[in-house]
C-alpha cells in the first residue's frame, strides 16, 4: 500500500501514535545537534535544518527550504532506545535475614521510532542478529525490540562522511521498517509512504492522503538516486575482508595508534557496536545492591581486562580489532557484515579518524606489492 502525504500529514502520525498511548521518539534539534527524543508535535522536527559534517566536525545550517528530514544522521542512533546506555539488570535488599531480588523491566510502552535513516534500519537488523538471533536472547532488547514500530525515512541529503551506498545499507531502505517515507521537494513539497507490514497499512490508511501517481514514483526513486550518486562508493567491501585479514602486521595500524585518543567516541556513536560491560555497586550498610550494565568500547585498556592482564594493551592492537571485527570477523562471527556507512565513526572522532581511509591505506600498499 503506498500514498502520498503532505507535510502536514507528520502532525496526524504523531497524533495517532500518540492517541494509541505510544512514545513517538524522533529527530529533534538540541544542543546544536539533531538528536532523538521523544516528541509531542510534528512541529518539534528539525523543519528547516541541514547538517554539514566532515571527519571530525559537525555543524547545523538552515536550509532555503522547509525540509522535515533535510539532514543525514546526528550523533545518536536507535541503539540508546534498543541496547539502552545503561540497564539495572538486578536489585538486591536484604530484609530481616533474607532477601528479596528484582529484575528491572524494560519500558512498557510501544514506542515509534519515527525518523529512521535506511542506514539505522541496517543496524537495526545486525543488532537483531547479535542479540537475539543467536541461542541466547537479551531479554531487554527483545522486550524493547518487541515494543518498536520502525518509521523509516528514505535518504536524499546524505552527508559528506556517509558511505551506505558502499556498504549496500542505503539510501534506500528496502525492507526492516513498518512505514518508510520518501520526502519529495521537487516544488511540491509531499512525501511519499509505503507500507512495509499490516501494522503500517494500517497505520497509513488512517491519514490524509493522495493517491500516488507515477510521477510521484519516479520523483521518489529519483531523490534517493541522486543522494547514491552524490555518495560514490568510497570503501570497496568486496575483497575487504581478505584484504585486512591478510595485513595484520600493516604499519598503518602504528600511524594511526598515534592519532587515537582512545576516547571511545567512535564506538558509542556506533549504531551496530555492542559492547557492554555489568558493575556490582552494593550499599554501604549492606542493605541491598545493584547490577547494571552499561555501554563500554573496546578501545579502553580495561575492556580485555582478564586473569594476568589485558589481551589488547596497545592503541594499535584496539584500533586493529574494531577496523578488522567490523569489515571482516564480524562476517565470520554472525554471517553479516558490522558497519552500515553511516559515518557517525568519522563524524565523532575527535582528530577525525576515516575508517574509509584507512582501509584505503592498507589497499594502497597492498595494491603496490610486487
Ligand atoms: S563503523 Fe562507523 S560508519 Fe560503520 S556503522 Fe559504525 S559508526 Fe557507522
Ligand atoms: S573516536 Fe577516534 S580518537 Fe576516539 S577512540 Fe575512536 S578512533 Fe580513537
């Protein structure tokens, strides 16, 4: 099912969510930032906004347009609502020589995720297969999991760091969402929405809304061609496995141990990396204690942290690991690749470090061999 909305249609999708007692998580500007947040109006949308990014930097501008979705991705992904920063995983009280222990529940409510870029709708699914499509499932994503209604929104602005079209992850998002909207600014400011499951048809068939022509067809699939012309492909996936497994020792992974900073930006900003670590914290009195478990990166001395030491102690070695488990090990581990190209690495490295470069780097010297 497919229809086209005009802008004002934005205000009726959050109205119904919001009639039905949903959370309506979407891009909103904040701090000088496009971030996710929860909204109560179409009108708390960046309307208007562009973001302009380049390994290192990011900045907002306004459009000459009233663009709902005229930017390409802020610092956080969906990861903060599925793989929450922080999660009590156990509450412990002692009560007159026994105990009681409970579990925290994820949030109960169904939340929309309105807004999401092709590119997260990719990270989305490898989460899904990190962490409940294995043998065991995490019981807070998939409660979280469970609860998400997925609006997508096609890419037709992509930023200068973005490489989905590289990684096979964008600008189009082919399936994974409920809804997915393709914002036409062709003169006549609409979008066009397609219904990807019975929930989305339904949710589609309750808004104002045209009957989609042809030309609204080919005006969409235009706007999310233009954004993969402007992109390119600036990181060859196809050999790049072979490529980083063969150059372990490359001394390109010293060069950039000597821009790291070890700040773990590049991880949290990350929407398909995983890594969490669990903290004990018991009260002075010995009347209760908690475990939670948090966000952590694997570019910190302490995450290989085991028996007689850290396996990984050098900045080398750390960068090594992410650049090789993202493009290559990742593949062998969970059959699927780790990075979606959505830049947000780049974006958010403080001495502007390109995982597209480096991989470059390493192909150039191997290409150069005798
Ligand atoms: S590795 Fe970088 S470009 Fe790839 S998904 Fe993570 S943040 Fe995005
Ligand atoms: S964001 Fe950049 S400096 Fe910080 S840990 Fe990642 S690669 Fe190193």
């Amino acid at each position: 099912m497919r229809a086209v909305l005009a802008p004002e249609a934005l205000e009726a999708i959050v109205e119904e969510l919001r009639r039905r007692d949903w959370r309506v998580v979407a891009p909103t500007v904040r701090d000088k930032a496009i971030v996710y947040d929860e909204i109560a109006s179409a009108a708390e949308l960046p309307v208007g906004w562009k973001d302009v990014q380049a390994p290192g930097s990011y900045k907002l501008e306004l459009r000459d347009d009233e663009a709902r979705f005229g930017y390409a991705v802020g610092p956080q992904s969906w990861k903060r609502e599925l793989l929450a920063p922080s999660v009590r995983l156990l509450q412990i009280e002692r009560t007159h020589g026994s105990f009681k222990a409970a579990e925290d529940a994820a949030e109960a409510k169904r939340t929309a995720f309105f807004g999401v870029r092709p590119c997260e709708v990719a990270a989305i699914k490898i989460q899904d297969r990190v962490l409940i499509g294995g043998s065991f499932a995490d019981g807070d994503y998939l409660a979280r999991r469970k609860n998400s209604f997925v609006i997508a929104v096609n890419c037709g602005e992509p930023a200068a760091n973005c490489f989905c079209a590289s990684m096979n992850t964008g600008p189009k998002a082919e399936d994974g969402y409920d809804l997915v909207l393709t914002e036409i600014l062709d003169g006549a400011h609409r979008f066009l929405a397609e219904a990807g499951t019975g929930e989305g048809a339904e949710l589609l068939a309750k808004l104002p809304q045209q009957p989609a022509a042809d030309a609204d067809l080919s005006a969409a699939q235009k706007v999310t061609d233009t954004a993969r012309e402007k992109m390119g492909i600036t990181l060859d996936r196809s050999d790049v496995r072979d490529l980083l497994l063969a150059n372990l020792e490359h001394p390109r992974y010293d060069d950039v141990a000597g821009r790291c900073l070890a700040c773990t930006n590049c991880t949290l900003a990350c929407p398909t990396c995983f890594c969490t670590t669990v903290d004990d914290a018991n009260d002075l009195s010995g009347a209760g204690s908690e475990r939670t478990r948090k966000w952590d990166s694997c570019f910190t001395a302490q995450y290989s942290e085991m028996h007689g030491g850290g396996t990984r102690r050098s900045l080398q070695s750390r960068y090594r690991q992410w650049l090789i488990h993202k493009l290559a090990t990742w593949n062998d581990q969970f059959d699927t690749q780790g990075c979606v190209g959505c830049g947000r690495c780049i974006t958010w490295c403080p001495v502007g470090i390109d995982i597209r470069e480096e991989v470059s780097a390493i192909r150039a010297t191997q290409e150069a061999k005798p």
